[in-house]
C-alpha cells in the first residue's frame, strides 16, 4: 500500500516500524492519516492493537474501544481508584496474553481521548507489561487532528477531572 507518494508519511510509517519512539501524527481531514493507519494494521512488522475513544472511531479504525479492550469504567478514572478498578478487571487469559505481547498500541482520534483515559491505559499496560516504564514499555502512536473533536466530559466528570 503506497501512502499516496508522501514522503513524510513514508517517513513516519518506517519511524513506527523500526523504532520504539511514542508517536503523534497529527493532520487536517484528508491528508492520509486514516491511510496510513491501515497500512500500519497491514504490514508492519509489531505485535499491535488499534483503539480509539468512540464505537464509531473504533470501527472507522477497525480497532476496539478504548474502554472495552482495557476495562476501564466510563466514569473519571481516578488515581486513588485505580487500585479497585483493577480489582474489578477481569481479563482472560488470553486478553492477558495479548496484552503482554504489545509491541505497539495505536490510538486513533486521540483528541477524542481525555487525560483520564491515557491514564487508564497506562495502568493496564505497566502492570501486564514492565512496571517501571511509561506505557508498560509499549510503542505508542497517537493519531488525530486536535482541532477536531474534544473529549468528552459530563458537568459533573469536570469537578472531579479538575481536581487530579
């Protein structure tokens, strides 16, 4: 799959492969961002899973929500609740397995994804991953255009956001 004969997204796509940097690759509609991602899905050559904030995203992605392949809560995820929301994780074997194989984690529509979240995530991968790095040690590359969609936040979920 070409990428449109745009050097600096074939730049980008052997940066992603062929090192363990965190990425952001940013973009108005239209400048190949969702191409690129299905080339990354297709060839490269990382463990990877591809998530996104929304069901609608997710699919656009072909990935998983954000909330379904970590299990977080739809509320705030708080830092002096992470312990009980892991507690109340129940991952398969297999979901573990998967997990502890990541290579890489593809965010899609990251400006959609609040701090909270990431947090989430982070969490997760640190304690099925290496516990001493950001992340668990996972490559990140975080796709989106942040003068699209914000997240969301209820009036109440601010209060509590503000806070942390």
């Amino acid at each position: 799959m070409r990428l449109q004969s745009n050097p600096e997204l074939e730049l980008a796509y052997e940066y992603v492969c062929y090192t363990n940097r965190n990425i952001f690759l940013t973009g108005k509609a239209g400048t190949g961002k969702t191409t690129f991602l299905h080339k990354i899905k297709e060839e490269a050559p990382k463990r990877l899973a591809v998530v996104a904030p929304t069901g609608v995203a997710a699919i656009n992605a072909r990935g998983m929500t954000i909330h379904s392949f970590f299990q977080l809560p739809f509320g705030p995820y708080l830092p002096g609740n992470a312990r009980e929301a892991a507690r109340q994780r129940r991952f398969s074997r297999e979901k573990i397995r998967l997990i502890r194989s990541l290579d890489l984690l593809v965010i899609d529509e990251v400006s959609m994804v609040r701090a909270d979240l990431l947090d989430g995530i982070d969490d997760v991968l640190r304690r099925y991953k290496d516990p001493s790095r950001p992340f668990g040690g996972v490559q990140l590359l975080m796709i989106g255009d942040l003068h699209q969609l914000p997240p969301v936040v209820k009036d109440d979920e601010w209060y509590l956001l503000r806070e942390h």
